[in-house]
C-alpha cells in the first residue's frame, strides 16, 4: 500500500474517531498513570464494567505513591468484580517499583514501560502513545482483527495465525498515526469495538468501507468451549456487636485461581442438609458455574473447613471493603445484606441471621 493511501486511511480514520467516538474518563486525561490503570482494567473486561471501577480505583489510589504504599487487600477489594484478580497484584507491585527504582516517575517510552510487572507490548504501546505521544503501534486482537480485515488477510492451511499477526503488526507499525499515534490506536480500537465487530459488522458505517478488501466476517480461530459446573456454598450471618455478621473463608495463598480472596465457605455435599435459597449463574473464564447458596445456621458454619483454612465472622461494614471474590460479592448483594456499593440493605430473606 502506498504512502498515499495510508495517509488519507489516517486522516479518514481520526476524522470518524473525532465524531464518533464514546466519552469514556480515561480519555480525559492525559495522566500516565491513570491510562495504565485504565489500560490494565480493560483487558478481557468490557467497557461498562470497567468505568465505575476506574473512577473509584482513581480516588482512593490517585497516585502511583498511594497505589505502591496500599496494601493488597485493599487493591483486590476494589478490584473485585472485575475478574483476573493477578491484574491488580501486578498493578500494586509495578507501582511499587515505579516508587523504588523511578521515585514515582512513570516511564515515558514503551520500551521502558514493558521493563514494569504485568504490562506487555500492547499496554506498553498504548500508555507511551497516549500519554507521551510516541508513534507506536498498539496491537490487539479488536486491531488484529480491523486490519486483517481491511487487508484480506486471514489465517488457513497455508498460512497461519502467527503469520497473519507477523503481517498486522508490521502493517500497523507503519500506518499509525505520527502526529497523533496516541488517538490513532485508541480510534483503532474504538473502531474494533463497535463499527468492525466480530459478528455482523457495520460496513456501510465503517470509515474504511472503501479500501476494506473484506466487507464482511472472516474466518476466526474457535474459542475454547465453555464448561459447566454445579457446586454449592454456604451463607451464614449472625448478629455480632457492630450489627450482622457474615462468615466468610479466605483461599488459600498457594491456590492459583484468586489467591487470598475472601468467599463464602463452599460446600462439599452439593445440598447437605439444607435447602438452598438461592441459585446464581457465575462465569470463570473457561466455566459456568451454577451456584446453589444454602443458608446455615451460624454454629453449623464456625470453626475451621475440611482444609484447614480458618473461617472468620465478618462484620457486614466491613465485608463490604473486604477483597471479596466477585461470586461472594454476588451472593451477598442479592441477598441484600450488602447493595454494591459498601452500604447495609434489608436481607431478602426473613430467617438472615439463623438460616436453616
């Protein structure tokens, strides 16, 4: 592609971005260390997910001085719900090192930036082209799939992913934007995300629609199947000196899923004795599961679990800024004994205290 036909793709592309794009906070400043946390948020996690979580994140750590001197249970407690709970331990621990090794300077190129715990090529990319303007492409899978796309590329048995990905990278690198590379790939991006989707894209709206080569889906490798899973936990609350109480397990440090996190304690029998009051529906990354939340009366519930892990009665105050795992905070809110945002409700159920 020549020189030409690249240059009126960028200025076709920014002029759609400039008109269309969604307000989102993070595109509100131009904070390097807020676009990290925002760029670290949005991995694997949708948009509308993201945006209440970024603001109250920002507030109570506004500063990569703050965030290295938290500690990482209260990073996890306001990371819960978001999933990939690592996320947020790397996010702690690069702050730290940013304080240690910088004295709280962020880095300024991605070459810098990709020497911090938990941020890759893409993330590095898109923090030095947004807060530093650096030319450098940000690839992604949403930028992966855009380019692909406008290129005719896709992957078969003569050519595979990782040639096509060789060959997106190389295009992108010379396409970005050198004036504006930060809004470059954040348009690129936005584009991926609601014009250029990977089912039914809206070609007819699509800046691009006449050099796309593909006008349409493509080809695209199998998602790994989602599986599915019954288990149980238990819902125990009494009323302690400073109101009710919840009792809730911390994981062990050594599991590998959500070290740490605080949950309801699980149950082995998938029903045991008692009758569950509720069932919720809760995605994993690879599993479904469906949970059957069975009320306890309190001294069914104290003591220490089958593996050794000790319980703790909990203070409902108190769980509510707790590193809760996000099914725990699920449960919990629906029952009404916490409404998402830390403040005591009515419990849904008469028997709260004593379930049986």
């Amino acid at each position: 592609m020549n020189s030409e036909k690249m240059a009126r793709m960028r200025r076709e592309l920014l002029t759609w971005y400039d008109r269309s794009r969604r307000d989102l906070p993070w595109r509100r400043t131009k904070d390097p260390y807020a676009i990290w946390v925002s760029e670290i948020m949005l991995q694997q996690t949708r948009v509308a997910a993201v945006i209440e979580k970024y603001k109250a994140f920002l507030e109570r750590f506004p500063t990569v001085k703050t965030l290295a001197e938290a500690d990482e249970q209260d990073v996890l407690a306001l990371w819960s719900g978001l999933g990939y709970y690592r996320r947020a331990r790397m996010l702690n621990n690069a702050a730290k090192q940013v304080v240690a090794e910088r004295g709280g300077a962020m880095p300024s190129t991605a070459e810098e930036l990709r020497k911090l715990a938990g941020i890759g090529s893409y993330t590095a990319a898109a923090i030095a082209s947004i807060a530093f303007h650096e030319p450098i492409a940000a690839v992604a899978g949403k930028v992966e799939r855009v380019l692909s796309r406008v290129r005719g590329w896709e992957s078969h048995d003569a050519v595979g992913e990782a040639e096509v990905r060789r060959r997106v990278e190389a295009f992108a690198a010379v396409l970005v934007d050198p004036r504006r590379p930060g809004d470059f790939n954040q348009a690129l991006m936005e584009l991926g995300a609601t014009v250029c989707t990977p089912r039914s894209p809206q070609c007819l709206v699509c800046p691009w629609v006449t050099v796309c080569r593909t006008l349409g889906e493509r080809r695209t490798p199998k998602r790994a199947p989602m599986t599915s899973r019954e288990v149980s936990c238990m819902l125990a609350v009494r009323e302690g000196l400073k109101g009710d109480e919840v009792l809730l397990e911390q994981r062990a440090a050594a599991n590998t899923v959500m070290p740490g996190m605080w949950e309801l304690p699980p149950l082995e029998d998938r029903f045991g004795s008692c009758k569950p009051i509720m069932t919720v529906r809760h995605a994993i990354m690879q599993v479904n599961y469906t949970v059957h939340v069975c009320g306890v009366a309190p001294e069914a519930g104290a003591g220490a679990s089958a593996n050794g892990v000790t319980r703790r009665w909990v203070a409902l105050e108190e769980a509510s800024s707790m590193a809760l795992t996000g099914l725990a905070r699920k449960v919990l809110t629906r029952a009404r004994l916490l409404d998402g945002t830390g403040r005591d409700k009515q419990p849904m159920f008469a028997g709260a205290r004593s379930a049986k």
